[in-house]
C-alpha cells in the first residue's frame, strides 16, 4: 500500500500528499500547514474568529479556549463562530488521525505490523482424519517462529494451536472452504 504521511518539507509536496499531510502534531499540539503557513491550530482559529466573527481575541488560556470552542459548537453551522469551532475540531482530529495512521505506515515498513487473517472470537474450521471441526478462536500467541492462533473446539473445549502456514490447508475460516478441502482430500486418496 503507498504511504499517505510524509515528512517532507511543505514545498516538496503534491496537492495530494499536503491533503494528507496539512494537519499534524508537533509538542502535543495541533497544527496546520499549507504551502504559505504553518501555524499552531489554536492560532489559526483564534485569527479567524478576529477577522470574520469579530471576536476581541480575549481568551484567558488554552482551556478557556476550548470552553468557548465547545459553546461554539452547540451553535451548530447556523454562526460563523460555529463554523471556524467545527473547522477547529476537524483541524486537531485530522492532525491525531495523521499521526496516528503514520505510526502504522511506520510499523508496515519495517514488517512489524501483523495482519490477522480473523478476530478473536471467530468461528474457525478444522479437518483432521476426514472430519470437519467447528471450532472458536481463542486468542493468538506470537512467538519466534510466528503467529499461532489458538482455536477451542466447541464440542470439547479443548484448545489447540494451529500454525499460520496451515491456513488454508488444514483450518478454514469458512464451512465451505473445509468442505471443499475434506472433498479434495477424499479425491487424493481415491487416486
């Protein structure tokens, strides 16, 4: 999958990377950039309420900012200061959505994001000696020679591991799947 977040300088990005990219975090704060500003999100909002709302610009500190953001937006889109509070809002959620999602593009490059093929708590199917199993995964292990999921066959509860490389071969994430292998099983003894 191509990379959305970048660390790229403002003036070495597309329209498409700055999309993905103008809003972001910096000390714990949000801020926002584009190829004219980078800017502290608070700021920006403050410089929008003064210069389309009016607004003296007279909050206390931070928290009483937000207090007044949060009254702004019970306002709903019927204000200007409604608007500039939801297009604040939207700033700082872009901004923990960018590093949030730059943390797993991050994992995905150096192959330490896993990619289960189910959840825990799925229903799994097991052949073993020519019968299908109806089983439940309980959890998984990862361990050094990889992921195992534990799947509990719900007859007996007894809980089983199951090796990765086996999928698809011996447990199946679908009664159909299991069928079609026991079926393909049956016809290499037959033969």
């Amino acid at each position: 999958m191509e990379r959305l977040t970048t660390k790229k300088d403002v003036s070495e990005m597309g329209m498409f990377e700055l999309a993905h990219n103008s809003c972001y975090a910096k000390d714990g704060k949000a801020r926002y950039r584009d190829y004219d500003l980078d800017i502290d999100a608070r700021e920006l909002t403050k410089k929008l309420l003064k210069d389309h709302a009016g607004d003296d610009d007279s909050f206390t500190d931070d928290e009483d900012f937000d207090d007044w953001m949060i009254d702004y937006l019970q306002s709903g889109m019927d204000s200007i200061e409604g608007l500039i509070a939801l297009f604040y809002r939207n700033l700082w959620a872009m901004a923990d959505l960018r590093e949030r999602l730059a943390e797993y593009e991050d994992l995905e490059e150096q192959n330490r994001l896993i990619k289960l093929p189910c959840a825990v708590g799925d229903t799994a199917w097991i052949v073993f000696e020519g019968e299908i199993f109806k089983c439940m995964v309980s959890k998984f292990d990862i361990v050094r020679n990889g992921i195992f999921p534990m799947l509990r066959i719900n007859e007996t509860l007894e809980t089983i591991s199951v090796s990765m490389k086996t999928l698809e071969k011996t447990w199946f994430l679908t009664k159909e799947a299991a069928e079609a292998a026991l079926k393909e099983l049956e016809r290499g003894k037959g033969e």
